[in-house]
C-alpha cells in the first residue's frame, strides 16, 4: 500500500438561503460519495430565528453536523443522515425527552426528521399523515409534511432556510475489495484487503440494495447504495473472509429527494462478509422491537 498525506475536509458544495448553488459543484459531491468519503453539512442561523423565537439574543450560530450513513441514489443523487444524534437545547442541555434525531439532508438542501422515541412512554399505532404545525413565528422554516405524530416515532420533511449550507468532505478512503453478491471480486483484491487489516485501519463498508424492502408494494426500488463505517472487525486468514460489524444506521425508502413517511424508515445494524452474506438486526421505530434476517449483497471495503 502507499502511504498517503492525511487529508483535510473540503468544502464540496455551498448552497445559499434559497437553496442556490453559490460554490462547488454537486457532481463532485456525488463523486466523493460514491469513493466513500464522509460528510459533514456545515450550516448558520440566528438563535433568535431557529433556536428560541422570543429571545433577544441574534447571535449567529455556526453548527456542522456528521452524516454517518451516506446514501448514493441512482447514482444521481446523494444524501446523508446522522444516526446517533440526541436532541439538544441549546444553549443548556439535552431536549425534554430522550430520542434519536435522525436528520436527512439532501443535496438539494432539503431536509426531514425522524424521532424514534427512547423512553418507553405508551404511544398509539396509528400511523398516517399528521396535521401540519403552526411554524408562523419561525418564517424561514416551512413544513412540508408531517407522520405519526402520535406513534413512537413522529418525522416530518421540512426545509429551513439557513443563511449557508456547506457540505464538507474527507475524502480519504480508499477500495480494497468489491465484490458481487455471491463473492466474485469485481475490483480490489482479497490480498490488498488482508494487507490492510493487519496494520489496524478504519474500515467502511458499502451496501448495494440494502432498503429494497422498503419500497412501496409491487414497486421495485430505486438502485441505491449505502455507506456506513464498521466497528469490530475480523478476518478469517486462513478462509480468507472479512466480516465487520457496522455502526447504526438509518434505512430509508430510497427515493429522489430521501423523505421520510409512514413505516418507509427503520433503524439498523449490520454484520457484513465479503462472501456477500450481510446479516440486519433491524429495529422497527414504532415498537422498538428487533428483527433479524440476511440476504446476499455487492459490498464495498473501504479503508484508511
């Protein structure tokens, strides 16, 4: 393997209030997620506009926010979610209950949430549209629609327009092994992924198809892939088989733009092969309860 100078993150793309690319280009976003780099969205507001409506205080807020899953759709449009974000109150602590805020920005700079509540508080099944919110007294955020405002598991896809929206990238990993779902390698090789392994790097993984299950009924979905990086890792030597263990994610419905909406959403964790077997333990938001199943799939290492 080479050695290679650490890379810094790059803004890729700057959108402005109205949602208008000012720098960068959105193809080279694609580009850099299809490589697998990381994405972080960079955005600025006032607190007296987003944060609290009837304070005093106009201070600009910078915030950046990490995208752990990263999502290439039709190889035409990309995304990202952040999976282990709790609800924050600015500027003082945590928000009034304990819950997932699983984000989805868009490239476009849409944006929607999901809140798979964690507090074992009794909540109803009724899911469906909700009746959208009274946001008079926040003009820059406008509410699209809303779901399952009863359920466990409320979301809503929104846009706000923030002052800036930069999408920065790492672009610093790099393919060992591609291989289709049965284990024929399509690029890379199992000697470069053994090479690596054994000097400890970070490893990422890529999934092809892996929401099909949630497209709609007798609906094929979208050709989409999924990036997330993995955590424990372990290499057969003498098998010659990888398998990781994957951080959360969010699974979603793929479409263009992602949207979250009743039951098209979940919560997961992977354990994938490079023999193409990927296990899911798969947790429905509503009910918290866990399924597991397994399919075969083309997946991608990467390393750094």
């Amino acid at each position: 393997m080479s050695s290679r100078q650490t890379i810094h993150w790059r803004n890729t793309l700057t959108l402005d209030a109205s949602r208008k690319v000012v720098a960068g280009d959105v193809q080279a976003l694609r580009r850099a997620i299809a490589r697998g780099a990381d994405l972080r969205v960079y955005s600025e507001f006032r607190h007296n506009e987003h944060i609290d409506t009837s304070s005093n205080n106009d201070d600009l807020i910078q915030e950046t926010m990490d995208m752990r899953a990263t999502y290439l759709v039709d190889e035409c449009w990309c995304a990202g979610a952040t999976t282990l974000r709790q609800p924050v109150a600015l500027p003082s602590g945590f928000g009034p209950r304990p819950s997932l805020s699983l984000f989805l920005y868009n490239e476009d700079g849409s944006q929607a949430i999901a809140r798979p509540f964690l507090d074992g508080v009794p909540a109803a099944d009724n899911l469906g549209p909700s009746r959208s919110s009274d946001h008079s007294d926040m003009p820059k955020y406008h509410e699209q629609n809303r779901w399952d405002d009863q359920t466990n598991a409320p979301s809503s896809n929104f846009i706000y327009d923030f002052d800036t929206l930069r999408y920065f990238v790492r672009d610093d990993w790099q393919l060992a092994l591609y291989h289709s779902s049965s284990g024929e390698v399509l690029a890379g090789s199992h000697d470069l992924l053994a090479q690596a392994f054994s000097q400890g790097v970070e490893w990422k993984i890529s999934v092809k198809g892996l929401c099909a299950d949630l497209a709609e009924p007798e609906t094929d979905a979208l050709p989409h892939e999924v990036f997330i990086q993995a955590g424990s890792c372990y290499l057969y030597t003498g098998e010659r088989l990888m398998i990781a263990a994957s951080h959360p994610l969010l699974r979603v419905r793929p479409a263009v733009p992602l949207r979250y909406a009743s039951g098209n959403w979940d919560y997961a964790w992977l354990v994938a092969r490079s023999d193409g077997r990927v296990s899911r333990l798969v947790y429905d938001p509503y009910t918290l309860q866990p399924t597991e199943s397994s399919g075969k799939y083309e997946v991608k290492w990467f390393y750094r």
